[in-house]
C-alpha cells in the first residue's frame, strides 16, 4: 500500500496532476491529486568546520497554491509544499 496524502493505494492505478480534477484519469484506479505546477523559495545555510566538513540547513516553501478546482466548485483552504532539513557532507 502506498499513501500519498489522504489517498492510499492498493495495488495499480494512476496518479494524475491537472488543474481540474474532473478532468483525466478515466480507470476505476485513477486518483487526481494536485495542479502540476510548482514553484517556490529555497534557502539555504551552511558552515564548514575542519576543512573538510559541513553542516547545512536547508527550507522550502512552496508560493504556488497547488489545490485543484473541481468543474466551478473551488475548494477553500491551499495546497503548498513545505520542507525543512539537515545536510552532512565531506569536502574533498
């Protein structure tokens, strides 16, 4: 089983992204997620220490609303990717 969201798998079907969810995946096993465009902001910090290794920091937020409208219903709320997390890395 894989879940993606509040949509959980089991066994095959498809995964489709358009800005109306009305719209594709035609199968009793096509699941319609998101808008397949995004764009956001990426920062990043880091801090090298004996020469040879690093610590960074990295966060991403997402500035497009990926929530999909379903025919002329548009739901409330949004839909944005967010991440946070840790680099180790080893210079050469």
């Amino acid at each position: 089983m894989v879940i993606v969201g509040d949509i959980a798998f089991e066994g095959s079907g498809d995964l489709f992204f358009k800005n109306d969810g009305f719209e594709g995946g035609k199968g009793a096993n096509s699941y319609s997620y998101a808008k397949p465009w995004d764009f956001g902001l990426n920062f990043k910090a880091g801090y090298t220490f004996m020469k040879h290794y690093g610590l960074n920091l990295v966060f991403q937020h997402g500035l497009a609303n990926l929530q999909q409208k379903f025919g002329d219903y548009k739901p409330d709320g949004s839909l944005r990717n967010k991440s946070f997390g840790i680099e180790l890395n080893y210079n050469f």
